[in-house]
C-alpha cells in the first residue's frame, strides 16, 4: 500500500478554509462524509479531536499529521490540505503549520497505520517535498507531487 492509494482528489483540498487547528482537523474530516467505509463521523471526529488532545500532532517543519484509530471505519482513510495562511497548532517547534495531512484508521489495523504514520512523516520531513506542496496551486498538482515522491519508497 502507498500514501497515494488512500489520498484520493476528493480528500485533497489545495486551500483550508479554516484559520484555526480544529476547523482545519473538522475540514479534512468532512470530506469523509459520505464515505461508505466511515459508520460514524462523529466518532471519526472525537478520535481524531481526543488524540490531538493528548499530544499535538504539529510535528514541525510546519506540517501536522492528526490522526487517530477507531471502531467506527472499515479501513484506513487519508486526508491533506494546505492552509491558505499560517495556523497555530501547538507544534512541537512552536512554528506555525502549512500542511495537514490526516490519517484515520480501523483500530485492529494497528500495523497498517504505523506504517502509513511513519511514511508520511519521513516524506514530510523533506525540505525539497515540502517547498514543492507549499508551492502547488491544485489538488491535482498536489497528488501528482506526493506520486512523485513515493516513486522513492517500497510498497507497504
């Protein structure tokens, strides 16, 4: 499996809305709405909101990876969006975040999920990867770079 298997067009939005980190979190997780492998959005939502609460997931280097695993999916879902400008996110560098990417897992899919957690964070951990989402102006430039960049990396 790779990233670009779960990041479809309909869960990349090339510029949030929201100005704060839980519209943005809110913001990725509606586009998972009508997805049939989500059973409850509100439960998707509080898993997502609660881990986010013990930790900040903005990791550094202005990008953030909320995510959380739960009963009320049947598989591993992804989401990413830019922000149109700088949020606070509570970072563990105190620098503002630009990119979210949200993860949200099946909580027996434990494996999977790390896998996943531990690729985006490597991928979001270079500079080069990161200046070229930062300058992408459409999702479809968006999927087209995170294609690129996972040519890197073996299946999962």
């Amino acid at each position: 499996m790779k990233v670009l298997d779960l990041l479809k067009k309909e869960f990349t939005i090339a510029y949030l809305k929201g100005e704060k980190k839980e519209d943005v979190i809110n913001e990725l997780i509606d586009l998972f709405q009508k997805d049939a492998r989500v059973l409850d959005i509100d439960k998707v939502r509080d898993c997502v909101l609660e881990r986010e609460q013990i930790m900040s997931t903005g990791v550094g280097k202005g990008f953030a990876i909320p995510h959380g695993k739960t009963d009320a999916v049947t598989d591993i879902l992804a989401a990413f969006g830019k922000t149109g400008k700088p949020i606070e996110y509570d970072s563990l560098d105190g620098q503002p975040v630009h990119l979210v990417f949200l993860l949200v897992g099946k909580d027996n899919l434990v494996s999977k999920h790390i896998k996943l957690l531990s690729r985006i964070s490597r991928m979001m951990n270079k500079d080069d990867f990161r200046e070229k989402l930062m300058h992408a102006n459409s999702v479809d430039e968006i999927l087209e770079i995170f294609g690129k960049e996972e040519e890197n990396y073996f299946e999962l």
